[in-house]
C-alpha cells in the first residue's frame, strides 16, 4: 500500500490537512467536528501545537480515529507529542532558526518513542517565513522567522540537500499574511520534493493561490477553529 508521504507525492489533486491543536480542541465535540472535516475536501487531519500538555494528543488521536478514514498526522511542537497511535509524524527540523533543540534535540528525544513504533517518520525541512505577527513557533522555539527571499529559497534547497522528504513553509499559527505566491513559487522550482504550505490561510481564494503556486499540501487551522461554517466554503 502506498505510504502517506508516496500519496503526497504522487497525489494529481492537492491535498489539505485540517490542523487539530489538542490544547484548543474540546474533545466533547469531536464527532460534530471530525463529521464536518469528513465531509469537507480535507484529505488528512494533522495534530500538533506549539504547546500542549502531555498526554492530550494521544487522547485526543484515540478520541477521533474511530470517527475518520483520513490518515493522522503528527505535527509536533515538542517530542511530547509523538504517539504511536497516529499514522505518520512530521519528524521536524527548524532549519529556518539556530536553536540547536529544535534542529536536533528534540528528535533526539523522541527516538526512544520511535525505536519500536511502526509510524511512519517523514524528515521534514521546517522552515518558519515572516508572517506579520510574532507566533507561538517564534516564542516556543526562540528563533527568527526569515524574510529574505533568497534565504529562504536557500534554506529549502540545503534542507532537500540534507535529505529532507518534505519542506514546510509556514507563515505561523493565525499569521496575519500568508506565505507569499512569490515565495511558493521559487521554492517549489528549486526543490524536487513536495511542499506544505501554512499559516494564515483563511479563504477558499487564498488556498487556490497557495495550490496555483505550487503546494502540494496546504494546512488549515485557524479558520476552522475560528469559524466552522469555513467547512461549508470548502465542501467535497
Ligand atoms: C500552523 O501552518 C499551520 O502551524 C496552520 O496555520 O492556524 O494559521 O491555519 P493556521
């Protein structure tokens, strides 16, 4: 069976996450909630928060598989956050900043939950662009954000040259602006792997233009959690 990150590759549609925060989420309206990204475009549900108490996303993962056949995803602030019970995790690096514990120590802290997990790990280049207003990633992380469109365009490059599967271009948790058109666009015709694009994606118009300019993947938080009738906007 093809795994989740040969389905991203391959996938001729593009695909969108709909991004749980377990420590926003309200696990009593888990069916309302999972029953609208069902029947939404949404082709996966990613888990993850910049800070999340321990425990609460394994709950929360064990709250929702049941109710959906989207894979699940890591998306973890911290090695906390990683369970087994999950489908696949974004193994993250920052490459973007020049915090040592987010470019490796924290994947080194997760190993012992990953030595005998069958999760599937997809190294991924994680790399946080200037998105208008200081986020959670920012403060949690103690780095940078970049906005230097060769930097950036660079950075990607050097993390596909490492070995990453993946790049994740993210503007930020509620990002006052999106990543750039401009920005997606030389990233995608520098790199040969796919590219996830979020942060700050709140419309149907802004998802076209994030899919028109290259993402394979876009992921989508905040407008859900803000607003569910966005749901409607995107429906199957
Ligand atoms: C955040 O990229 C994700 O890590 C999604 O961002 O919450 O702004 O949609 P939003």
């Amino acid at each position: 069976m093809e795994n989740i990150l040969q389905h991203i590759q391959s996938s001729r549609t593009q695909s969108l996450a709909v991004l749980i925060d377990p420590d926003k989420f309200n696990l009593k309206k888990s069916s309302q909630f999972i029953d609208k990204v069902n029947k939404s475009l949404a082709t996966h549900i990613f888990i993850g928060g910049s800070r999340v108490e321990d425990k609460i996303t394994e709950a929360l993962i064990l709250a929702i598989k049941p109710l959906t056949n989207l894979p699940i995803v890591l998306f973890p602030g911290d090695a906390s956050q990683v369970s087994n019970q999950a489908d696949a995790l974004l193994f993250l690096s920052l490459v973007s900043g020049r915090n040592p514990e987010y470019l490796i120590g924290q994947q080194i802290k997760a190993v012992s939950k990953l030595r005998n997990s069958d999760l599937e790990v997809i190294p991924t280049g994680y790399i946080l662009i200037e998105g208008g207003k200081e986020t959670a990633t920012q403060q949690v992380s103690n780095t940078k954000p970049l906005s230097a469109f060769q930097e950036i365009i660079d950075t990607a490059k050097a993390a596909e040259l490492l070995g990453m599967k993946l790049i994740y271009l993210e503007a930020g948790s509620g990002a006052q602006f999106a990543v750039s058109e401009k920005i997606i666009k030389a990233v995608k015709d520098e790199i040969n792997i796919p590219l996830i694009v979020g942060g700050g994606i709140r419309s149907k118009d802004a998802l076209e233009k994030a899919y028109n300019s290259g993402a394979n993947l876009v992921v989508i938080g905040t407008a859900f959690e803000e607003d569910e009738s966005f749901f409607n906007e995107i429906k199957r």
